[in-house]
C-alpha cells in the first residue's frame, strides 16, 4: 500500500493567495497567514470603493452642472427644479457632460427649461 502524500491542495490554494497580494511589501506578500489577512482587508477596501466611486462620480457632475449654471446666470438647484418642473429627465452624467462638451446646447437647455417652469 503507498502512502498519502499531502501538500498538493494546500500548495495550490497558498499559491491562489500569494498570487493576489503580488506587489505588497514586507511579509504581507509571502507569508500565507499574513498575507490571508491582507487580502481579505484588501476585497473589503475594494468593495467600499466601488461604492465610493458612485459617490465621488455624482458630487462632481454636480459640481460641473453647477458651475455651468453659473456661468448661464442660474444655479444648480434651480435649474434641477426647473427641469424637473418643465418634465425634461436627463440625469445628472449627461447634462455633466452636456456642461462640458457642450456649452452651446446647455444654456440653450437652461434657457428652455427655466421658461418652462415659469
């Protein structure tokens, strides 16, 4: 009868990890209990900053579209009222990108939808 010869399993799931924390320093990067411990820090962090994107991505079309009112004599809460009011549903990314690449057709979409809110 031969034996079991154990190792191959766990070489292989060490190996999964220590290829996920290539690139981090110290022992974090080659020892299996340290470097478990970082990588479990490291999907947290990961799945909180996918949820911070969304945030972070939100505040700055706003403050792209508030700065574009400005510039057109309103400000941002005023003329997401007015759209609201005047029923045009664009969201927040695409007069962001509206404010920026074309400033022409948002301050015609301003002028469009303050008249219509009066």
């Amino acid at each position: 009868m031969s034996r079991v010869k154990r190792g191959v399993t766990a070489h292989r799931r060490h190996k999964r990890v220590f290829e996920q924390v290539e690139g981090f320093h110290g022992g974090r990067k080659n020892r299996f209990r340290q470097a478990l411990h970082v990588l479990w820090h490291s999907w947290l962090y990961a799945y909180e900053g996918r949820k911070l994107k969304k945030r972070d991505f939100r505040s700055l079309w706003i403050t792209r579209i508030n700065a574009a009112c400005r510039i057109n004599g309103t400000t941002y809460s005023k003329l997401m009222g007015a759209l609201k009011a005047s029923e045009i549903e664009l969201d927040r990314k695409v007069l962001a990108e509206m404010a920026v690449s074309d400033p022409t057709a948002f301050k015609q979409l301003t002028e469009l939808a303050v008249a219509a809110a009066k």
